[in-house]
C-alpha cells in the first residue's frame, strides 16, 4: 500500500443516493472507531437509469473527492457503480483498495431449496457484467427470477420506506416470484434492505432474504487487517455525511435510515468535479 496512507483516515463510502446508509450503519456497526465519510451523489439519482459511461465518470471525480480527503479504503456502496465502474476504478487508483457490491446470487443458489431464486435490483446492475458472469458461474443450476422495481430507489430515497406506494412496487415484483416457486431473494440495490420489513411481510417466514451489508462490513475489516490499516487509536469513530442534492431533505430522512441525526454538508459539480462550499478539514488528521 501507498505509505501515504494513514490508520486514522476516514473509510469512504459512496452511492448515488441514501441507499448506500445500509453499508454505512454495517461498517459503523462492526468497526466502531474508524471515521467513516459517506458520499452520496443526490444530483445524479438513481445511477441505475443512466449509462454505464455516466456512472463510470460519477465514480472516478468522487474517488478523486475522497482520496483528496485522506481516505485510506473506499466502499462503493451502490450496485449498479460497481457493475459499471468498479475494474475502471481500480485500474485508475491503484493506490488504494476499493470494496464493491456483488449480487448475492453465489449464496442464494447454495440454499435454494426450491430451485427458484429472486433478485431485485437496477437496469443497470442486470445489464452489467459483472452480474451476468456471477449467475453464469454460480446458478447454472437454479431459476433466477429478475425484477428492476421502478420508482423503488427515488421512494427509498425521500424517505418513503413502508408507504403504499413501496408496498405496491415490492408487490407488483414479488408476488409473480412467489407464484413461481422462489424460497429465497436477493437485495441487489443498496437501497433496499431498508425496506426488507415490507419485502419480509409480502414473502413470509418461508423465503430467505439476503441482505449483503454485514458481508461487505467484513471484507472492509479483513482489508484493513490485513494491510494494518485499522484505527486502533479512537474511543469512537466520527462520521461525515455529504451529498450534491439537498442537505436539509437528505439530513430530514436520516433519523430513519440511521437512527440518528447528522449535519448534511452539500457538495456540487462544476466542470466534472466535486466542489466542497464549506472548505470541510480532513477527517483523522
């Protein structure tokens, strides 16, 4: 690893909107006194309705964002960022080690029961191919069932998260699967564990449902490990929240995402880059 890097910098987590607070709150979870920095692109919301060069030139200027803020590891919080531009990222920064989102398709086709599996996700992540050589290699032998719930990741994302229009959404994708056969679903958007309540009531006890932030908590803790980049030295870490939408409306839902109120600090886009207003310090120092 770059020497430059320190133990006390921040973990960076960026997604497109609030969906990526699931990783977040399981990183905080896990590894309490590392400073954590979490980035969501609000302007661009949801990555998962734009090209994958779109989405592939958001994550490069946010990674440059983050690293200039001292982060020693980045989390790409967002499913279809990583399909489009996790290889990208890390052919460009090879300094630092970046932790992606997979579809957890690998232990959904190891428990099915049924043979019959369901995955929620973006477009873009089932366009991706990083999805498709996971189903190629894991569940030739299982029925996987797709669905792109449109209009979830906005309701996520103004806070919407057991309203009747995420009832129906969930609905109109799930209940097809069920008629199907499906004992277990795959979360394959950030965004939706926080509705796995909703999700849990319309499939019942019977059908697993697979969260993938606990596992992603883990692969940043042995990363860190194994590079000797953990923050041994803080009673708790500290905690930064930025978005390029609105601060006060993403600041209003984050109570419920996260148990907690936090400052929003704004960022904006000018001529491809990220922009901080508030001239932030660096987080670790």
């Amino acid at each position: 690893m770059d020497g430059l890097l320190n133990p006390r910098g921040p973990i960076g987590i960026f997604d497109s909107g609030v969906g990526g607070l699931s990783v977040f709150n399981a990183v905080r979870q896990l590894l309490p006194n590392e400073h954590l920095i979490y980035l969501a692109d609000q302007a661009h919301v949801p990555y998962g309705l734009r090209s994958l060069g779109q989405v592939r030139g958001f994550s490069e200027s946010i990674t440059r964002y983050l690293l200039a803020g001292g982060a020693k590891l980045i989390v790409v919080a967002c499913n279809t960022a990583s399909a489009a531009a996790l290889r990208h990222l890390r052919n460009v920064f090879p300094q630092i080690s970046f932790v992606g989102m997979e579809p957890a398709v690998k232990p959904a086709a190891e428990h099915t029961q049924s043979g019959v599996v369901g995955v929620l996700a973006t477009p873009a992540t089932f366009q991706g191919e990083l999805y498709a050589s996971v189903v190629e290699r894991f569940a030739n032998e299982v029925s996987v069932l797709q669905d792109t719930c449109p209009g979830l990741v906005m309701e996520i994302d103004n806070g919407n998260l057991d309203t009747r229009a995420v009832q129906d959404i969930l609905a109109r994708a799930l209940l097809p699967m069920l008629a199907q056969g499906i004992d277990t679903v795959v979360l394959g958007c950030t965004h939706f564990p926080f509705v796995i309540p909703t999700i849990e009531r319309i499939v019942g006890p019977r059908v697993r449902v697979i969260d993938p932030s606990p596992a992603i908590a883990r692969q940043v803790e042995r990363l860190l490990k194994s590079q000797g980049m953990l923050n041994i030295n803080e009673a708790s870490g500290y905690a930064r929240i930025l978005t390029t939408g609105e601060p006060e409306k993403m600041a209003g839902v984050l109570p419920r995402l996260i148990g907690e109120s936090i400052k929003v600090h704004h960022l904006y886009w000018d001529g491809g880059g990220l922009w901080d207003e508030e001239r932030l310090p660096p987080i670790g120092d």
